[in-house]
C-alpha cells in the first residue's frame, strides 16, 4: 500500500520539524559560547584598560615624584629652602593631588597605603605653611618634618605603590 498525502505530509513536517529544532539548539549553543568567548575578551581588554591607566595616570607619575622627593631629600644637608618649596613640596602636593583625583584608579590593596600618603602629606603641607609663613630665622634653618608629631612618612605604604607599579608594569608589557 503506498502513503496517502496525509502521511506523507504529516512525515515531512515531523521530520523536518525535528531537523530544525536539532539546528536551532546547535545553533543556540554556539551562539551561548560566542557570547561567553565575546565576554571574557571584553572583560580581559577592560582590566588592560584600567591597569594601562592606573600605569599612565596614577602610578607611574606618583613613582616618579616619589623619587624626585626622595633625591631631594637626601640631598637636604642645611639650609636650602628653594629645595625645600620648590622640589619636596611641589611634589608632595603632585602625590597627594594624584591620589585625591585619581582615586578611581587606585588599587584596593593600596587604598589604605595611599590614605596614609595623604594624611602625611597633608599634616606636612600645613607644617610648612605654617612655618614658612612666620619664617623666623631658626625655622628657616631646619627642614619641615612631622613625624616627631605622629606623621612620619609612610615608607612602607611608598613601597606598596611602586611594588605595584612593578607588577602593573610586568603584567601589562612583560617588563
């Protein structure tokens, strides 16, 4: 006996019914793992993003004046005020203005670190103010410190910052 229409026709759609729906959850599926593969890039490219400018921004300026002040420093033996107001406090000011405007770029294991720059800077910028605008000359004669107040400065939370410079650096361009 041969198939009546029905039959044949009632085949036909079932089958292809079946074929389309294997082709549409192949589709589906490859689709899904696009989207995944798309995804992970895109959240691989915005963390590059931000590190190159937590690098270009942030850190990078705040090492380099990090290292101007401390030459300066060492290089203090008396008095020497346009050292002092033009090289130690211009960049002390810098580092504290990068942090404070920067402060989206900051990594959160150096939150606490750069908080304690800004406390130290800040106490010391006052202290020069202040001692600089009364400029006695015994004041003159020593240099501008604030740590025998409680605010020396944070050495360990200055390594942090170039620590992860470093690591910033090597990740981002293998250096």
């Amino acid at each position: 006996m041969t198939p009546g229409f029905w039959e044949v026709t009632l085949g036909g759609l079932l089958g292809s019914g079946i074929a389309s729906t294997l082709v549409a959850a192949l589709l589906l599926r490859r689709n899904a793992m696009l989207q995944s593969e798309i995804k992970r890039q895109f959240d691989e490219r915005l963390k590059e993003f931000w590190k190159e400018n937590c690098l270009s921004q942030l850190l990078g300026p705040a090492v380099m004046q990090l290292e101007r002040t401390k030459r300066a420093f060492a290089r203090w033996n008396g008095k020497n005020l346009c050292l002092e107001a033009k090289i130690v406090r211009e960049g002390n000011v810098t580092i504290r203005d990068l942090i404070l405007t920067k402060g989206h770029l900051i990594p959160p294991e150096l939150m606490e670190h750069t908080a304690r720059l800004i406390e130290h800077y800040d106490r010391w910028l006052e202290e020069f103010d202040r001692k600089r605008a009364s400029e006695s000359p015994s004041d003159a004669d020593t240099f501008v410190f604030v740590g025998p107040q409680g605010f020396p400065f944070p050495r360990d939370a200055e390594r942090q910052v170039v620590d992860t410079f470093r690591r910033l650096q090597r990740e981002l361009y293998g250096i």
